[in-house]
C-alpha cells in the first residue's frame, strides 16, 4: 500500500485545483477551484510544520528538550484560511454581479460580449 503524507496530498489538490481552473469554463467553477487550490496550499504548509512525535514550543523547567512541531506555519496558514474565503466570497460577489449584467458565466461568451 502507498503511504500518502500531508505533502504529496497537498500538492495533488493544488494540482486537482489547477487542472479545473484550466480546463472549465464557467466563472462560478473557476472560483471554487481556486479555492480549492488554496486549500491544497494550506495543506501543504502546515504539513511542512509537521514533526513525528513533536511537542508543542511550550517551554517548561525541568523538562528534557524535545523535537518540537514549528507554530509559525499553522499561525500563518490560519490567516490565510480567513483571507482565502473573503477574497472568494468577494469574487462569487463579482460573478453575481457579471452574471446580472451579461446574462451569462461562460468565460469565452463573456470575453465574445465584451469585444462587442
């Protein structure tokens, strides 16, 4: 049996994402793979943090120094969760607005109308 880890499951999802943003055509679909991109990227440096039989970086008097799990990937990756969905809900804001306008989500009919 294959052993995945955190790494190689993480760049399979950025892969998964990038292949739908290059291959479908609709706006709404579009987003939700870049979203799920930056799910595949989160994944992928928090597990860079990872360490077997880590330790929290809580240092305590009178216990013996062990491998201790890196805090500052899990700290910035929390912030890009928060920043990841409010630039994706601003841009299924943006795809409402397109649609109401042009009547469609198709990326070539949209780039068609507006060199009309």
């Amino acid at each position: 049996m294959i052993g995945f880890n955190g790494i190689t499951v993480g760049i399979i999802i950025i892969l998964l994402g990038l292949f739908g943003v290059l291959t479908k055509r609709n706006t709404i679909k579009i987003i939700m793979c870049l979203y799920v991109m930056n799910s595949g990227v989160i994944l992928f440096f928090v597990s860079l943090g990872y360490v077997v039989s880590g330790q929290a970086a809580i240092f305590d008097h009178g216990r013996t120094l062990l491998p201790m799990v890196d805090p500052l990937p899990q700290a910035v990756m929390l912030t890009s969760i928060v920043i990841g969905l409010v630039i994706t809900s601003l841009a299924l804001a943006l795809a409402l607005k397109i649609y109401e306008e042009y009547k469609t989500l198709d990326v070539k009919d949209l780039i068609n109308k507006q060199n009309d």
